[in-house]
C-alpha cells in the first residue's frame, strides 16, 4: 500500500512500526479521509419514459450537484449504465425488457453493478413488486424531487463511504497480516511452547541431546516418550480450538505432576533422576528422563500415566475423557541420534494407538508397522482415484422365517495379486488420514445404487444397512449428503439402515445426538453396531433414536458352552424389546449358536452360517437359491 503505511521487505517485517503504532496511523488516516470532502464529480441516469421524471430530475438533482442524464432510449438501461457506470441510477417501474420482464430486475441481477437502484413507482402494486426485489430504494407519486435528489445524493455519499471503508480494512487486514507474520517468526525461535507454556520442540530436542552427552559419561540411559490421545482432532472440532488449548494446557500440567513425583535421589542410578515434559505440536507431548535403560524403571511411572490421563477433565462446565497412548525409545538402545529415537517414540506411540491406546515400547517391529502404516494410507490415496474400493454383502435373516430380510454392505479393497486388504486396517488409517468422510461417502452411495438396481430388477429387499464413522457425523454436512443420495437413486428412507458403532454415538455428545434426530427427520432407520462393547450403552440408549441392536460377535462366540453370555445376551434382547427394537446377532457360524439365539427370540442374525460377505452378483444367487 501507499501513503507510508507499511510496506513489505525482504524479510516481510513491519517498516519499523509495532502493530499498535500500524493500527493507530491506519486509524489516523482513515478518519482524515472519512471526514473529507466527498469531491464533484457525482453522476445520475435516469431511465424513464415519464414526462415529469425526465423534466423535474434533472433540475433538482443538479441543485443536490449530481450531474444527471436522461436517456433516450431507455429500453437500453443495462447497456447504457455498463456505458455510463453512473453513481447512481433511478429507473421507472413500468419500463420492460424486451423478454417481458421489469427492467429494474435485471439491473438489480447484473453482478457487476454496485451503484444504488431507485425505482420509481406509480402506485403501490408497482410500490410491492419493486420491494420483493431489494432495490437501494422506491420513489412513489407524488414525486418530491427535492427529497429525493437529498436521498439520492445521501445514497451515493454512503456507498463512496462504504468503498472507502473496505479499501481501509483491506490495509488493515494486510498490516495485520504482516504483523502476524513477523510474530509466527519470533514465536518460532521461542523456546516455550505458547498454549502449555511447556518447552516446545526445538528446545526439547537441544535439552535431549545435551543429556545424550551427559549419559555417555555416566553409563546410564535415556527414556523417551511421546504421549498422544486418540481423536483428539474431534474434541477441537466439538468443542472449538480455544477450549481445546485450555484441555491441552490440563494435560501439560498432570504430566508435569506425574513427572515432580518422580524425583528420586540423585544417587540412586537404578530410578528415574531427572526429568523434561514438553509440547512437541498441537496435541502431542514428549518426555525425557534418564534411567538405567530397563523397561522395568518405568513401570511405575506407565501406571501412573495412564490412571492420570483417564480421568476425566473439566472445561467450561463439559467433561471430557481422553483415550491416551505412550510410545518409548531408550537413548542409546534404540537409536543414537536425536530424531531417530525422537521419531522411533513416536512410531511406538502410532503404534500403540492403532490398539486403541495403551503403553507401547519400541522395537523394530514397530517401524515396520509404521512404514506398513504409511503405505497403506498412500494406497489408500490411489484407490480412491483408481475406484479399486468394492462392496459385498451379506444378508442379515429373520429366525422365525428363514427369510433375507437385508443385506449389510461391507467394503472390500482388493489387491492386484488377488489378496484382499481387510477393513480392519484400512479404516482405522482412512480415520486418521482424514479420508473417512470421502470413503464412507463412497460406500453409501454404491450400496443405495445397488439397492435402487435390485429393486429395479423385481428383488424386493427391505433393507440395506451401511456403516457410518463418528467422523462422518460430526463433519456437518452428512445429513445432507444423506439426503442427496436417497433422492438421486429414488428410495425410500425406510429402505436405507445407516450402522454406528457403540463406541462412536454412545458418548452423550450433544452435535452426535443432533445429527442422529436429523437422520431421523428424513425416515432412514438407525441401528446401533457392535452393542455390548461400549461404555455406560444402557445410560444412553434411552437418548438415541434407534430402531435396530446389533449383539456384537464376542457375545455370540462363546455359545452354546458359555451360560454367561448366554445370560448378557439373553438381557440384550429383553433390553431391545422392552425399547421396541429390532434385534440382530452378528458372527453367527454354527447351528448351535443358531439354537441358543432361536430359544432366547433373537429377531435375526447374520454370519458366515448363512453366507460370508459376497458381490452382489453372488448375493442375489444367494437370494434366489433361498
């Protein structure tokens, strides 16, 4: 910008002014402007064929300075205000467009024209119709000319303003933006980490390498270990990144507790002596501290981690549990070199979080996970673009009838040597990666063009069930997206059954919540998978909006033999009746379990007693043999 504001350097600093300096010239200038005069130059067309408007027009909005034409032939008016581009343009109501539309309309639809519309109108019909369309403002008869050449003149003073004002707020919005710049610099050589006030990576990483050298000479060790929390990504996107830093700011000062309490003495060589806790980036934190090199000097201090981190965390009156994972390398076991053993933490961090959470020590299976890891989400990438990602199907079966009564998709990836990549891996991956939303996507709209095929073909089948991630949930757009499917292939919500598991909907989050009573409103049942394996299901169920409880396998492994499955199993379905709730037992295999489920009035099941998981093409074989 000009007018010696700012101006960027090489090193993209402010010209020698702090932020509040830049602010207060930007403030001084801009009122020195606002309050100057607004100049000559204020132009008007008017577009009317009304005598008394192209007469008395002009006359009185030259007393108000504004040089006003009256065109000729104003069938023309957008032509003519692209030509003229007045300040401001005053057209008649009862003037049309060749196509039989008001002209107003169609200047007031040109994108490209930002001066105030006036309408002049000759009764209050032409008043109403003109108001629909928003235009700057109407002038009615009788026309006082005077007034209006005020309004109009007023009108173009305002809108001159208001250009002058972004013009300012664009300078602004550059000097801040150089300012934040500068500071993001200096925050980077900072060695303080700012949400946690906790050291921050580079200066973690120089406190590491000084005690590398310090362990050499006394022939001890070094721990390290990086601590991270499953989805935490969901907590900043429910809960907004500021009570998400304060969350972050919790966590930093239990570790830093956990850490104080282990302070033994010096001498003693065999136990923990010294100690770093530091926030290595937006929701990851590293530890150090020096022992014998033993994973059992740490046993205490992994016990104490974990009981710590459970606990739940209170912010802003919501409570929060974090699902942690800790990942150790030993200095010089695993790694002589700071970012090796830094990165080796970490990998057995990953690792420990892909089992759901937990204590995980390095070792060199652990970098062969994580290179695994890595591939597989590159993969994942190319089978997107390439559509190498398939469903299959398999039937879910009323006990009473022997009758299909639905079919679960469920995604297949298979490789070009003809092994196939199991979900169990793959999804996990596509949740971190963030390509869940874009798979998931995927599966519901090819299991609904499947269903909307069968149909087509005369195969009646009830219901097609698709799973759906918390994420997907909370992205904000999936009821909609939803929406959109069922009507591009033309099927009735009552035929789409979405699948949650337990573990994502079962934790009392309110936008969850909220997006279940959406899917609700369109008609789609809602079933809840894997119940049984989640926290406090029972709390909760009298909260969500399901239609269908899915017994998870585990339960339905263990009979015939095992009586207290049976006895949990038995209470599920009595829990899923007394709600009015379908339910469904997964992982069937053998006649016996088959038996038991007939006995305790399972409503259906599902497993590889029936059929595995096929292409459609074998599913309505399957059908059609049935």
């Amino acid at each position: 910008m000009t007018d010696g504001v700012y101006k960027k350097e090489s090193t993209g600093q402010l010209d020698g002014l702090s932020l509040t300096q830049t602010i207060r010239r930007l403030s001084v200038k801009d009122l020195a402007s606002l309050d100057a005069s607004n100049g000559p130059g204020k132009t008007a067309l008017v577009l009317s064929a009304n005598a008394d408007a192209t007469k008395w027009a002009p006359r009185w909005l030259g007393q108000c300075d504004i040089a006003t034409t009256v065109s000729d032939t104003p069938q023309r008016g957008l032509e003519e205000v692209r030509e003229a581009m007045p300040h401001a343009v005053i057209v008649d109501a009862a003037l049309y467009t060749n196509a039989g539309r008001p002209l107003y309309e169609e200047l007031l639809e040109a994108a490209d024209l930002e001066m105030p519309i006036f309408v002049l109108c000759a009764n209050n019909r032409e008043m109403n119709a003109a108001l629909e369309q928003n235009p700057y403002d109407v002038i009615t008869k009788p026309f006082d000319w005077a007034v209006v050449g005020h309004r109009i003149r007023h009108a173009i003073e305002a809108r001159e303003l208001e250009l002058r004002l972004a013009e300012r707020q664009e300078a602004l919005d550059k000097a801040l933006s150089v300012a934040d710049a500068a500071r993001r610099r200096l925050r980077k050589g900072e060695t303080l980490e700012p949400v946690t006030g906790l050291p921050n990576k580079r200066k973690f990483t120089d406190l590491l390498r000084r005690s590398m050298a310090s362990v050499d000479r006394s022939g001890s060790a070094l721990a390290v270990i990086v601590v991270g929390f499953n989805r935490f990504r969901l907590v900043i996107e429910a809960m907004g990144q500021e009570r998400a830093d304060m969350i972050l700011t919790e966590l930093g000062r239990v570790l830093t507790d956990c850490m104080g309490e282990f302070d033994p003495e010096p001498s003693d060589t065999q136990r923990l002596r010294t100690s770093v806790v530091a926030s290595i980036d937006h929701f990851r934190f590293a530890i150090m501290v020096t022992t014998s090199g033993k994973q059992d000097d740490l046993g205490q201090l992994q016990q104490m981690l974990q009981e710590r981190l459970a606990r739940p965390i209170q912010v802003s009156g919501q409570t929060v549990s974090l699902s942690s994972c800790q990942g150790v390398a030993f200095y010089p076991h695993d790694a002589d070199e700071v970012d090796s053993l830094l990165q080796r933490a970490d990998n057995a961090m990953r690792d420990a979080q892909s089992r759901g959470g937990g204590f995980k020590y390095y070792c060199t299976e652990t970098d062969a996970a994580a290179a695994r890891k890595l591939k597989i989400e590159h993969m994942l990438h190319e089978a997107l673009d390439r559509k190498e990602l398939a469903l299959a199907y398999q039937p879910i079966t009323r006990l009473d009838q022997g009758t299909v009564v639905g079919a679960e998709a469920l995604l297949r990836w298979r490789q070009p040597d003809g092994t196939f990549i199991s979900p169990a891996e793959f999804v996990p991956i596509a949740e971190e990666c963030g390509l869940i939303n874009r798979i998931g996507e995927f599966a519901l709209d090819q299991a609904c063009k499947q269903l909307s095929e069968w149909r087509a073909a005369g195969i009646n089948l009830p219901h097609m069930c698709v799973n759906v991630a918390k994420i997907q949930l909370m992205s904000g757009d999936f009821v909609p997206t939803v929406k959109r499917i069922l009507a591009k292939y033309e099927i009735d919500p009552q035929g789409l059954e979405l699948e949650l598991s337990e573990r994502g909907v079962l934790s009392g989050d309110y936008d969850v919540l909220t997006q279940l009573q959406g899917l609700k409103s369109l008609g789609v049942r809602l079933s809840i998978d894997d119940f049984g394996t989640g926290d406090s299901a029972i709390a909760y169920l009298r909260e969500l909006p399901a239609d269908v409880l899915k017994i998870d396998r585990s339960y339905i492994a263990g009979l015939p033999d095992n009586q207290k499955d049976a006895a949990l199993i038995s209470a599920m379905i009595a829990i899923g009746q007394r709600l009015s709730l379908s339910v469904v037992a997964e992982g069937v295999e053998t006649h016996e379990q088959l038996a038991v489920l007939r006995e305790l009035e399972c409503e259906a099941f599902q497993g590889f007693l029936l059929s595995k998981p096929v292409p459609a093409d074998a599913f309505v074989a399957l059908l059609r043999k049935r």
